[in-house]
C-alpha cells in the first residue's frame, strides 16, 4: 500500500512539473512576443538610422524584404508555439532564428532576450526521458544566477550615487524609494542564493516580486515612465520564480547528481554563473553577465561640429544637445532599447555620423570605459 501511495505521489509530481513547466512556456512566448512589438525597429535592417553592429564584420546585413520575412517567421513561431509548447523543432527553430538576428546586430543581445534564449535552449535540450524533472533545476540555476550577478554588479560608486538618486526622483524624491533603493544589492543578492536553500525559500520568493515591484514602480507610469521593453520582463520574471520555486517537491538538490551531468545544466553554468566573472574586469560584454540596472557599464557620446549637425537627418538631430550626441539616448529614441554597450556598438555609431561629415576631424566619439577590479581606466577619444 505505501509502495502505491508513493508511486501516486511521484505521478503527482512529475504532472506538476510538466503544468509548471507549461506555464513558464506560455510566460516567456507572451514576454518574448511583447518585448519584440515594443522594440520593435531593433529586429529591422532599413527602418532606421542606428546602424547595425553584426558581432563579425563579415556578416551581411539583410536587406528588405528578407528583414520583415524573418521577423514574421519568428512571430508566426511564438505564435504556433502557445498551441505546441514541447515541440522540439518549434523551440530549437525559434532559438536558432533569434540567435542569427543577435549575430547580425550585437544591439539585439538585450539582457532579456539573452536570458529568453538560454530558456529556449532548455526547452529544446528537453526529452521524454529527460523532461520536467531535469528541465525545472536547470531553469531554477538561470534565474538564481540573474539575481546574483545583478546584485553584484551594484556594488559600485555609480549604482549608489546615481541610479539609486534616478529611482528616488522618479517618485518624486521619495525618501522610502531611495532607502529601498540602496537595499537592492543585498536583495538581490539574497534572493539568489535563498531560492536554492529549502529554508529560505519562501522569503527568497517573496523578496524577488517585491525586487520587480519595486523596478516596475520606479520605470512604469507612476515613475520615470521608461524603458517601457523591461516591464514586461519585471513582470515575467515573478512569475518564472513563482512556478519554479513554489512546489514543495521543486528542491534544487534533488536528481542534483544526475542534473549537473546534462549539457544543458553545465551550458547554463558556464553562461549564467561562470562567464559573467569576465565583466568585472570589462572582459565579457555587461548585458550578457546580467549586469542590470548598475549604472556601471561602459558608455559613449559623439561630438560633432555645428556644420555636421547642420546636415543630419532631423530624428538625430534634435537629439544634439552642446553638439554631443548621446549614443544611448539616440538608441532609444529609435529602438526603444539601450545599445548594447560595447565599443564596437560604438564605433559602428561614429562611422555612421561621419557619412554627413566633410572631414574625419568634425566627428569624435568620446568612449568611457566601466570600471572594474583592474582598474579605473580613462576615458578615451576616436
């Protein structure tokens, strides 16, 4: 009889998991597919005047149609993809579609379609014999490896002094925002490891949607009302936590033997735990390290003179203020995404304003590197 009671339970469990892991399909489609409608000029070659940045040179661009033709194929497969969850061929079309777009242009590697793309992977790495019971610690180590390395890359000057201020005025210089503010860190922090403790699991769950509430209350309309890509991403994220870490049989530590022997699990590792090191010596670009919301990442501003303003396209234009273009600012205005911030990105923006140029002399990109362990370098002038 206890044999049969326990043979339920299991049957009980693993249809959990598989509903769990349904949900969490349905929740990264539906924040995947919104957060490409509301960037939704960074999947295009020619709509616009950022240009693009393929991640190797030798990379061509494509041209229309073809640029609207993959984006469709893409959204048809998100689509498809709420009716066939599971689907092998869906998931791995999906992940290996949006990867070439990011190759094509660095821009698109967002900290959150980079962590939507290493859940597709999961998805895809998913068998019969290896399914929720496998698939649910592997996703659990991606999201604890988020909040730590989030929580990390805060620990510095320029999260304190400046994002920590941004928060509290968007509420109005509330005293409360910007206590809660300097507790982030910490937050984070704890919320990664206490996800993976038994013990602390509840608290970790509770403090990780008061962590998103509190990001979607200082961007949203009651905020800065900004960066309106990331809210639904701090909204998917609590709920990813919820349907992870909420069951009571859903413990990291179990099948942990067996898990770390898959390659997905040592893929996540490597690109969720392992890799992000690199950023704290500016080795490793910051939005694949999960470095969010630090104010500590590398940044730039070209400086053009008054007859290059003077023939720029009037959408760029307007954005000169002292004749210094703020990359970030540019990229926003036309894919309401920050560009990927990497030197690379750029220089690809410099040698596109020299296009209205008369000499190489008028255009100056000022380049300000991150700080980082090493060192604090200086600034630079191309």
């Amino acid at each position: 009889m206890n044999k049969k009671l326990y043979a339920l339970k299991l049957k009980l469990a693993d249809f959990d998991q598989e509903k769990r892991v349904g949900a969490i399909k349905f929740i990264l489609l539906a924040a995947l597919f919104i957060g490409i409608m509301l960037s939704y000029n960074l999947w295009l070659t020619e709509s616009i005047y950022f240009p693009l940045t393929p991640l190797f040179d030798f990379f061509p661009g494509l041209i229309q149609p073809f640029d609207h033709i993959l984006l469709y194929i893409i959204i048809l497969l998100i689509a498809v993809g709420f009716v066939y969850p599971f689907n092998f061929l869906l998931n791995i079309s999906l992940f290996i579609l949006l990867l070439i777009l990011a190759f094509l242009d660095i821009n698109r590697f967002q900290p959150w379609v980079y962590q939507y793309l290493l859940m597709l992977l999961a998805f895809s790495s998913m068998t019969k014999k290896q399914g929720p019971a496998f698939l649910i610690p592997a996703l659990q180590l991606l999201l604890c490896g988020i909040f730590f390395w989030s929580g990390i890359f805060k620990f510095n000057h320029l999260y304190f002094s400046q994002v920590v201020n941004r928060f509290s005025e968007s509420m109005g210089n509330n005293v409360i925002v910007y206590g809660i503010g300097l507790l982030i860190p910490v937050l984070e922090l704890f919320t990664a490891i206490g996800l993976l403790v038994r013990k602390s699991r509840k608290i970790a769950i509770f403090t990780a949607f008061f962590i998103h509430f509190f990001y979607l209350l200082v961007t949203g309309p009651l905020g800065s009302n900004t960066n309106t890509v990331l809210w639904p991403w701090n909204t998917a994220m609590p709920l990813f936590v919820f349907f992870l870490f909420t069951g009571e049989h859903l413990y990291f530590s179990q099948n942990l033997k067996g898990f770390f022997q898959l390659n997905i699990t040592r893929a996540i590792l490597l690109l969720a735990w392992i890799i992000p090191i690199f950023n704290l010596f500016n080795l490793w670009p910051a939005y694949t390290s999960f470095n969010l919301y630090s104010g500590n990442t590398n940044n730039g501003s070209i400086y053009i003179s008054d007859q290059t303003k003077s023939m720029l396209p009037e959408k760029i234009g307007k954005l000169v203020k002292n004749n210094a273009l703020e990359i970030k600012e540019w990229s926003m205005e036309e894919m309401n995404v920050p560009a990927f911030p990497e030197k690379k990105v750029f220089l690809s923006a410099r040698n596109f304003i020299y296009n209205y140029a008369a000499d190489s002399t008028e255009v100056v990109l000022y380049y300000r590197p991150k700080t980082h362990l090493i060192g604090n370098p200086q600034a630079e002038f191309y």
